[in-house]
C-alpha cells in the first residue's frame, strides 16, 4: 500500500480542513500531513518566512488558526527540503497541499503531486462551457492568478475572501458580486476553505461551490489509494 503524505505550507495537521481530510482518508493510516511550519515558533515562522516587497504572497494558518503571510521563494525552499526528507523516509506519494504554483519542486523516486497541475486541467474540462467564479484569500493574489486561469485556457471573474479571517458578510458580498456578474459555479482556491463556508456560499447564491482542496483528496484517494 502507497504511503502518502500531504504538505501544508502551514502547520500540521490542517484543524481548518480537518472534516474534509477525514472524509477522504480517515480510515487509511499510510496517509498523513506535515507542514513546513511544524516545530516553529509564530515569531520564527514570521521572521523566517516574511515575503519582501514585490514577492509574491501566499497565505496560510498555524494550528491554533492563527493566520500567516508568506514568501512564495521562502516556502518553495523549505518546500523542497521537506520533500528531500520525506523521500529518505520511504515516502511514496507527496502532495502538496497549497494551490500555488510551484516551479521548482523536484523528487527522485517518489510521485509529487502539485494541485495546480491536476486541479486546473480538471476544472477545466468539468466547467469548460460554464461561467467560473473563484475566490482568493487575497486581492493581491489576483493578477497573478488570473496569469495561471488564463494559460490553462480560463478567464474567471475573480473575487476575494480570506478563509482565515471568515466573515459570512464578506463571503456573502463576494458571493452577490459573483452572482451579479452571471456567474454558474464557483471555486474557493485556497486549501483553507472549509465545508461550513462552501455550504454558506451555496446558501447565500444558490449556486454550486467547489473546495479545491476536496477536488484534490478526491483525485488522490482515486488515484493512490490501493
């Protein structure tokens, strides 16, 4: 049987997707989670990982749900030394799971599984004739998203809503935007959105919403699972 491991730029295990991982894999112990934060304090993982003017930013959260900003470089680095580690360790299926692209990740045996190389050409082809809407954490993480969407053959309208920082209200605005701008399906494209705010967006927009972190353990369990 594979042994797989997850890798959350965060701290493992993921208390916020928590009932989503488990509704995959509860039952398979060869399947488990890292984080590139563990054993870190906030204030080291805060001086260690602070993104510098014009780099780009990616966000994720401790497990006491404290949030954190992050250098994308700074997070493929440790990206990658964790995959190092996890390869000696006779690993024998890595994911990562953040939804950012990541172009320097490598590995010599073991099958390294980036969501944005399965995740897109998936909803691609799943949403090909609808009109998308995805949602970000943050506004600033949308002109290089739209960069990604389009070189996969997609233009979504593109809105913003931190999952570490829920409020129903700005998930309920950016819901309505969506709607007003006849959209069909949405896509929360962050690994921290969770069920509870997928089925709140579904509630205020009468609309059917994807977790793509969901999207990912589906392909995974399908894929691996023996």
């Amino acid at each position: 049987m594979n042994k797989i491991v997850f890798i959350t730029i965060g701290e493992a295990p993921r208390r916020d997707i928590e009932d989503s991982f488990l509704a995959f894999f509860n039952d398979n112990s060869n399947v488990s989670q890292v984080g590139i934060l563990d054993g870190l304090t906030v204030e080291e993982a805060f001086q260690q990982f602070q993104p510098e003017k014009q780099e780009e930013v990616l966000v994720s959260t401790f497990c006491n749900g404290q949030g954190i900003q992050m250098s994308k470089e700074k997070v493929q680095q440790r990206l990658q030394q964790k995959i190092i580690s996890l390869e000696e360790q006779g690993v024998d299926v890595i994911v990562i799971l953040c939804t950012a692209e990541f172009e320097k990740l490598v590995t010599k045996n073991a099958v390294l599984i980036e969501p944005e190389q399965v995740l897109l050409p998936y909803i691609h082809e799943k949403f090909f004739n609808q009109s998308l809407g995805v949602i970000l954490p943050l506004s600033n993480q949308i002109e290089s998203a739209r960069e990604k969407w389009r070189a996969k053959g997609m233009n979504p309208v593109f809105e913003a809503a931190s999952p570490y920082k829920f409020s129903k209200k700005q998930f309920m605005e950016v819901g309505q935007l969506l709607q007003s701008e006849g959209i069909e399906v949405i896509v929360l494209d962050c690994m921290g959105y969770s069920r509870s705010m997928r089925e709140f967006l579904m509630t205020v927009t009468n609309l059917p919403v994807y977790q793509s972190n969901e999207l990912l353990f589906e392909y995974v369990q399908t894929m691996f699972e023996e």
